[in-house]
C-alpha cells in the first residue's frame, strides 16, 4: 500500500530536488521503503499517472501477481514508477 502522505511526501522532495545528477539513488535514500522504477514517459502505456511534477510522471505498480503492473488503487501499490517527461521540441 502506498499512502497518500507517502505519495504527497514523494512530490515534493520531487518539486525540491528532481533536476538532481543522482536522483535515482538520492529518491531511494529518502524513500527506502519504496519500490522505485525509473524510466521515460514515452515508454510507460498507460491513461494517466497518478500524478505529476517537477517534469515527472509517478504511476502505481502492483506486484501481487507473478508479473509488474500499473494499477491506480493505492491500496495494492507496492511501488512507483518515475516517469521523466521528456520536453517535446
């Protein structure tokens, strides 16, 4: 389950430090009982993230069942996805 807190809390440290060189171990450190995945936007297929900021898409993972997938219930969450939102030129 991730909470709403958590994801609020996943935000802003996201709105505060997300142009950051080492992001992906910086957000681990600070969320280490979080399943991270990081990836481009472009490459997740899904209808909406579960929210957006500082140039990112965070989705819900589920991993209950044998295979990763996205979900939009928090309550089967067990990780996010931080999906960079490339600028388009």
């Amino acid at each position: 389950m991730i909470s709403t807190e958590q994801l609020d809390s996943v935000k802003a440290w996201l709105a505060q430090n997300g142009d950051s060189p080492s992001l992906e171990t910086e957000l681990r450190g600070a969320f280490d009982d979080l399943h991270f995945t990081f990836c481009s936007d472009d490459d997740v297929i899904s209808d909406k993230p579960v929210a957006e900021v500082a140039g990112y898409a965070l989705y819900l993972v589920d991993s209950s069942q044998h295979c990763l997938c996205l979900t939009t219930d928090p309550e089967g969450a067990s990780g996010l996805v931080v999906a960079e939102i490339e600028e388009e030129d």
